[in-house]
C-alpha cells in the first residue's frame, strides 16, 4: 500500500477504522489492518473526513474586497466594482492573490476546486493565463477545473466569441456563461451551448438571474 490511515473515526460508526490508499485510491477500510505500507499515518481517534469541494470561486478577482469595497452588498454593485478594479490587475498581482487563496483551501481541507478565470477584448487572457498556470502548477495538491467565463457578455462584446473558443483550446474544462450580462440574454444562452457542442467540453456553467427567471 502507498498510505495506510491508522485508527480514523468515519462518518458513520463509533469503532475506529484502518483506511489503505493504494494509487490515490481508497482499497479497504477495516479494523486492525494487517498490510504495510510506504507512509503510515496514526488518526489516534481523529475524524477523517473526504476533502471539501469549493464549486464556485472566481480566483483571479479573489482577495479585492479591501480596494474597493461593495457598501451594498448587492450584485450589481459588485459587477461595478470589480469592473472598474479590473484594470488595475497585473499578472503578478492575480497570481499573488490566486495562490494565497489556493493555499489557504488546500490548508482547510479542499481537494477540488471549480474556478470561473475570465478573459475580454479589453483585458485579453492575462487573468486567465495565470489561472491555468496555477492549475498545472498545484496538480499534485489539489484538483482545479477552470470555466472560461466572458464576464463582459459575448454578443455585446464583439471578438468574445472567438476568445471563447482559444480558452477551450488553451484547456478550459468548462464553458461558462453569464446571460443577466449579455443582450439578448437568451441569445447568449444559446450561442454558449452552440460553443460547448462545438468544442469537447462535457459541461457548462452559466448563471441565470430572477429577472430571466420571470420571462
């Protein structure tokens, strides 16, 4: 075995149990394990819990709050903020803020993490580019699956589409959306489905307002 987890409180139950990982897989769970291993760690009664999932973060705009802060608290006042913010981001100042945020997940317990890296004419890939570097980067740590998000709209900016397709090529895993942002919304909607037909994303993430809800 490459790891064997001594004396772990589950989830469920009160004996504790021996875990053996073996490729990065669990293999058995019993009491009293009989087999070695090349790392043994002793839970001495500890809980041993799966790693957390963060599903939705934005890891290129994470850390900002303290520049300019959105009194509100609302959505639309945080679209604001951030687009007047935005920039003012360096690569040097998105991957310092990127990775404190990914340090301080993995610290916590999070082994996979959903990121939504955005990209536009007017700023091109910068953000993006460092989100993918990150990702190769803390492969071993933790699992990062990158949405490529055109937070500026699509069909009302011209030259998105295209980037939207060199993300997917660049290694986006997901195909994001943003139709509250865009007009016509459900137009938007469509054309983001047409781009993950097109492309070999399985997925798609696009968020949906109350307004377009009521339509």
């Amino acid at each position: 075995m490459d790891l064997i987890i001594n004396q772990a409180k589950l989830e469920e139950g009160t004996t504790l149990k021996d875990i053996a990982i073996k490729d990065g897989k669990i293999v058995v769970i019993e009491e009293n394990l009989e087999q070695s291993a090349d790392r043994v760690i002793d839970a001495n009664g500890k809980v041993v819990i799966p790693g957390l999932v963060e599903s939705h973060i934005h890891l290129d705009k994470a850390l900002i709050a303290d520049r300019l802060p959105n009194k509100s608290g609302t959505l639309q006042e945080a679209l604001n903020v951030t687009a007047e913010l935005k920039p003012t981001f360096t690569k040097e100042d998105i991957q310092d803020r990127a990775e404190r945020t990914l340090e301080m997940l993995i610290k916590h317990g999070t082994t996979h993490v959903r990121t939504h890296a955005e990209f536009d004419p007017a700023q091109g890939f910068t953000g993006f580019d460092v989100i993918m570097d990150l990702k190769e980067k803390y492969k071993d740590l933790v699992d990062i699956q990158v949405v490529a998000f055109p937070q500026e709209g699509v069909l009302k900016a011209p030259g998105t589409e295209e980037m939207m397709y060199e993300a997917m090529d660049k290694g986006a895993d997901v195909v994001g959306g943003i139709p509250y942002n865009d007009t016509p919304p459900h137009d938007h909607i469509d054309l983001i489905f047409e781009i993950a037909k097109n492309t070999t994303s399985p997925l798609i993430s696009t968020r949906i307002s109350k307004t377009m809800l009521k339509v």
